[in-house]
C-alpha cells in the first residue's frame, strides 16, 4: 500500500514538472517536441495509437488536437492501466489495453520499475540513477497487426516508447505500417535498445525497408533533411539523442 502511494506521488510530481515553461531536461524537450509534431500531422479526426501510455499525457495531446478520432492505449502496468481506465471511463474516443506490444503473442515476465515506472519494460534496462526499486511481473504480449489491423480505420500517428523493445513493437505492426503510413515517434537509445540486442542498423533498415526515412525530431518541424544510416548510427553511439521521428516516404 505504501508503495503504491509512494508511485502516485511520484507520477504527481512529475505531472507539475511538465507543466513549467521550460525544457527541465532532454525528456521534457523531446515531450515539448513530440506534442508540436502531433499537432502539425493530425486532424480532428485523425485515429492514433499510443505504445506506452505511462499517466495519459501524450493521449490528453492526441485527444486534444484529434476530437473526432479513435486513440488506441498500450499500457502494461496494472497500477497504470487502472488509473487510465478510470481517467477515460466516459471517454468513447479512446480504448486502452493491458498488453506490452511486441512481435509475439503469448505472456512474459516484466521489469515492473516501482520507484520510477518510466522505466519499466519486458527486459530490465540500464538506470540512469541509483537507488532504483523494481519487481517482476507477468504480463500479456501482443502484436499489434492482431489487435487493431482488421478493427480500425487507417492510423495517422503512432508513438512507441517502451524503454529499448521498439524494434519489436514495430515488427508486431509492419501490416499497419505497410497499411497506413503512418507517422511514427519512436526511443532508441543506448541503455535501452542493446539490452534487447538490437542495434540502430536493425532499425534504419527496418523503416527504410517501409518505406520510410528518419529525422530528429527537431529537424522535422525544422523542415530539415532525413538522416542517413551513418548519421543515424552516430546519434546512437554517440547518445546524442534518443528520440526520432519516422516518415513514410509514400507521404512526402
């Protein structure tokens, strides 16, 4: 009971800190940035999907800026899903779900992260502090295509955060990607894609082979030019950053 009043403190603090008029740190910048795409790519009846929901902040955005649209919410922690349930009980524009997204269907054990639940994930990832407090649990896996390709209308953005398993989250959904195109906001950094053995290379020939092209995400809403593969690599290797966008080239 203490430790699950300890997490809803924790979730509040960090709820006030997004609301500061400054970029705190690297995360509240991406944050900053992720909302400003959202509200460039999406219409009012645009339908999203949110791998990761976490507290619902960037689903309030998606919500926000597209009235008319369904938005589809993966959150695989029990504490989390429960108060998203309750948050959106009376909205019919969202359904969530309980599964951490991956390229199979079946159950898992997962880093349930107590002491900061961003952090959590189906594998235990690298902490950038110490003193972090986490316990297993079992969770339901599923891939996207099976979920949402044969009940939806075309998906206009996706955003994937699920602490280095992205790859396998996007490979769950290369119907839908092949599908719709849609724009996709994606994590990979060290410390969080090497700890599933994936690489960079793995996920520039993933989306290139979609079809797709990746830039910061500043670059984008400064119209500037994709990455290359080396560009892309050096961003990784060098952590100069760990937040990308992904754009189909079917909608240049």
């Amino acid at each position: 009971m203490i430790q699950l009043f300890n997490t809803g403190i924790l979730l509040q603090l960090k709820r006030l800190v997004k609301k500061l008029p400054v970029s705190i740190t690297k995360n509240q910048l991406y944050d900053q940035q992720t909302k400003q795409i959202i509200r460039r790519v999406c219409k009012a009846n645009s339908h999203c999907i949110d791998v990761g929901t976490h507290c619902g902040d960037i689903l309030d955005v998606l919500l926000q800026q597209s009235p008319n649209g369904m938005h589809y919410g993966f959150e695989p922690i029990p504490l989390l899903y429960q108060q998203l349930k309750k948050k959106y009980s009376n909205n019919g524009n969202v359904q969530l779900f309980d599964y951490a997204l991956s390229n199979v269907n079946g159950t898992t054990s997962f880093n349930y992260v107590t002491s900061n639940p961003s952090y959590s994930g189906i594998k235990k990832r690298n902490y950038d502090r110490k003193g972090e407090t986490d316990t297993e649990i079992n969770v339901k896996t599923a891939k996207l295509d099976d979920l949402l390709l044969q009940q939806t209308n075309n998906i206009d953005f996706i955003k994937v955060d699920v602490e280095g398993g992205e790859l396998d989250v996007l490979k769950g959904a290369s119907a839908l990607l092949a599908r719709d195109h849609p724009v996709v906001i994606f994590e990979c950094g060290l410390g969080g894609t090497d700890i599933y053995e994936h690489t960079p290379t793995q996920l520039f020939t993933f989306f290139e082979k979609h079809g797709y092209s990746i830039l910061l995400l500043h670059d984008y809403l400064k119209n500037k030019p994709a990455l290359t593969q080396l560009q892309f690599e050096e961003q990784y290797y060098k952590k100069l950053n760990y937040y990308f966008v992904a754009l189909s080239k079917m909608k240049a």
